[in-house]
C-alpha cells in the first residue's frame, strides 16, 4: 500500500521500536500552506483507504488541518505473521490486544484520513504484541 511507504524518514517514537512521522506531517502541512504543494497532492487519500476511514476507523478530537471540516479518523493497519499482505484493520482496542496476545512479532501502522477532503498522513509505526522489538 503506498501510502503506508513514507517518502521521508521517521524518527524515533516514544515507544521502543515505534517510529513517528508527527515531523514530516508538519512539514508536509508546511509545504502545503506555503503554497509547494497543492491541495490535490495532500488530499490523495485512494477509494479504500476512504472506505476504511469512513467504516472501520477511530474518531479523534482533532480536526482536520487542511479543510478544518471534519474531526480527523484514525486508521490502523496491523501487519506480521499470518496476516494479509495488505495488512489487518483493526477497529477497536479488544481486537488490538487480542492480536498482541498472540505473542508474535505484528507491526501497527496508524494514518490519520479526512473523509471530507481526503487528507491522510502516516502517523507512527509501532510494534505491538508480546514480544515487541
Ligand atoms: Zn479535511
């Protein structure tokens, strides 16, 4: 899925082995406001993506930064052993640990998605599960 494959590295996240692209959000927003970007190059969330974010997604607090419509979804992709090669949704925290409980090495990839304007952002990778790394 390419919009899981960041154009720029991450750094470090708070949790161990967890990689966070809070900076290249803000630079992307950057480069958006100041007009190197279009609207059409930050708002390319594709058709599942979109489906994902309106069905199976968490709702956050926060609105989005570029339409400033809608409050922003948080889509979470989970990959590792005997999962799809696209990943796994997971919707909710019961399904998250379920899959950590199942001691294997899975890997959470969390995007943030507008449903209005189509705006989606990697946000971390993080590793979940018993035998974290
Ligand atoms: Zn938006």
């Amino acid at each position: 899925m390419s919009f899981l494959q960041p154009d720029v590295p991450g750094r470090p996240g708070q949790a161990p082995g967890s990689v966070d692209y809070r900076f290249a959000r803000r630079q992307t927003l950057f480069q958006f406001r100041a007009g190197e970007l279009t609207r059409s190059d930050v708002c390319d969330a594709h058709s599942e993506l979109m489906r994902v974010a309106i069905n199976c997604s968490q709702k956050s607090t926060a609105k989005c930064p570029v339409c400033e419509e809608r409050q922003l979804r948080f889509v979470r992709y989970v990959f590792g052993p005997r999962l799809p090669s696209g990943g796994r949704v997971v919707a909710s925290r019961a399904e998250m640990r379920a899959l950590g409980d199942r001691g294997s090495n899975f890997r959470c990839y969390t995007v943030e998605v507008c449903i209005e304007c189509r705006w989606n952002h990697l946000l971390q990778i993080e590793p979940i599960g018993r035998d974290k790394q």
